[in-house]
C-alpha cells in the first residue's frame, strides 16, 4: 500500500473539471486508488464519490494506492495533484 497526502491549493477546490481528470488520471492505473478528506473515503475512479468529498482550499487529501503498480499510481497521482490542484 502507497500512502501519501496533499494539501489542495486551488482557491476553487476540487470542482468538477480537476475531479473529472483526477478521476481519469485514476482510472488509468491498474491498482485501487482511494481518496479520503472530510472523514470520507470514496473510490478514486468514480466521480460522484470524488465530487461529494467536496474538498475546498487548504484541505489535506490523502490518496491510497492498492495492488499491481501502487507505486507508480502514487507518483503519476501526485503530479497530477501538483499541476491542476
């Protein structure tokens, strides 16, 4: 398991357009991704989980990666974390 957290730094939150990429971005990878913040935890590959986490500025997500290329998912998630949020 592959474990990391990132604090969202997009005044906009995590709106529809960046939810819909991450969720892209996660369904790509072969492993399970999870994706907790305000005492939830949804699927990363479904975008009606990702959007009811209604992550805002300055909150802290964590990502879980599980499985074949958990190290891999973290590291392409990440960036993407980076880039658009």
């Amino acid at each position: 398991m592959k474990e990391f957290q990132y604090v969202i730094t997009d005044e906009l939150g995590m709106h529809a357009r960046p939810a819909g990429q991450l969720v892209k971005v996660a369904s790509s990878q072969p492993c399970d991704v999870k994706l907790s913040a305000n005492g939830q935890t949804v699927d990363g590959k479904r975008i009606i989980g990702v959007m009811r986490l209604a992550a805002k500025q300055g909150q802290t997500l964590t990502v879980t990666c599980e499985g074949q290329g958990e190290e891999e998912a973290a590291a392409v998630i990440e960036e993407f974390l980076k880039n658009n949020l």
